[in-house]
C-alpha cells in the first residue's frame, strides 16, 4: 500500500510564528477580503476568480514571451538573408580570382609558349560549376521565407521550425564545403552561429 504523507503537517512544520502568535506558511499567500496584502495585489476572496487571473495572467505573459521570440527569430533571419546577399556578391568573384591565378600559374610554367585559351576556359568552367552556390543560396531564401510564413501562421510550429532550421544548416554547411573564398568561409560561421 502506498503511504502518501500529510499535506497539513508538512505546511504546518515550514511555518512561522508571526507577531501575534498566528502560523503562516512560508510561501503562503491567502486569498480573501480580510487580507491586506492579497487585496493589495489585486487576489479576489474567491478562490476561483483568484486562480482565473492567476492563470489568464500566465497566458498573457506566455502570449508575451512568444510574440518577442518571433520578433527575435524574425530579425535573425532577415540578417542571415543579408549574409546570404554577401554571399551571392563574393561567388562571382572567386570564380574571376581563380581564372586570374590559373592564367598566371600557366604562364609562368610555359613561360610564354602558346597558351590554349580553350583549355583556360574549361578548366575555369569546372572549377565555376565545382563552387557555384547558386542553388544552395536559392533554397536558403526560399527556407526563410518558409520560416517567416510558418511564424505569422499563429499555430503551434515548434517542429515544422526545427526542420526547416536544419535545413537552413545543411545550406550553410554545403556552401561552406564549397567555397574557396575566406570570406565566404567567415560568413557561413557567421549564419550557423
């Protein structure tokens, strides 16, 4: 059998004696109309009322609290969109550097013999479709956007929202694995983080 203790004498062994030589439990705050304190904090003399406003109160701060994490998970993905940007700027770039240095890596090996432009050509056009980035960034934004939809649906999101962060995670993992730029390196820590 299944012996519960006695909630009476547990509250009766943390109380205090108070001036006056009235017990009051430690933590105990009474409802009614003949105390000062609970009718300064507004607790009605029903104990019903009183736990509706306690428990509207913790809806409206819950309701609270949700609306400032949107507004958070909001502005953290308008900024890795704005990362996502230096990232679509920067690509073209390493593809035009790396040109440049293979043009003068072939040179300085054929010092000057005939160079096949051709040969340049494809060899850049390889090295572009190896660090193109172009797709992954495309389904970035298009999971910020999702995310953004998900936010100001007012359901309950919590797994939809994990999902699409980790996919948001693979994005940034496939263009750091990609990337020959440092830069670019730098800024996908930066979104990930």
């Amino acid at each position: 059998a299944l012996i519960m203790a006695n909630p009476f004498k547990e509250a009766e062994k943390k109380t205090k004696v108070a001036p006056g030589g009235h017990k009051t439990p430690v933590g105990y705050i009474p409802a009614g109309s003949t105390n000062d304190f609970a009718r300064t904090l507004g607790i009605p003399s029903d104990m019903v009322k009183a736990a509706e406003i306690a428990v509207d109160s913790f809806i409206k701060a819950r309701e609270v609290e949700g609306e400032k994490l949107v507004a958070d998970v909001i502005g953290r993905a308008d900024n890795i969109l704005s990362m996502v940007e230096n990232v679509e700027e920067l690509s073209p770039k390493t593809v035009a550097e790396y040109k440049e240095r293979l043009e003068k890596k072939i040179r300085e090996v054929l010092e000057n013999k005939d160079i096949d432009d051709q040969r340049i050509v494809t060899e850049v056009a390889i090295f572009a479709d190896k660090v193109a980035v172009d797709e992954e960034t495309v389904r970035l934004r298009t999971h910020i956007g999702h995310l953004k939809e998900l936010l100001a649906s007012g359901e309950v999101v919590g797994k939809k929202l994990d999902f699409i962060v980790q996919e948001m995670n693979r994005e940034a993992n496939t263009i750091g694995s990609k990337s020959q730029n440092v830069e670019i390196a730098h800024t996908v820590v930066d979104i990930k983080a």
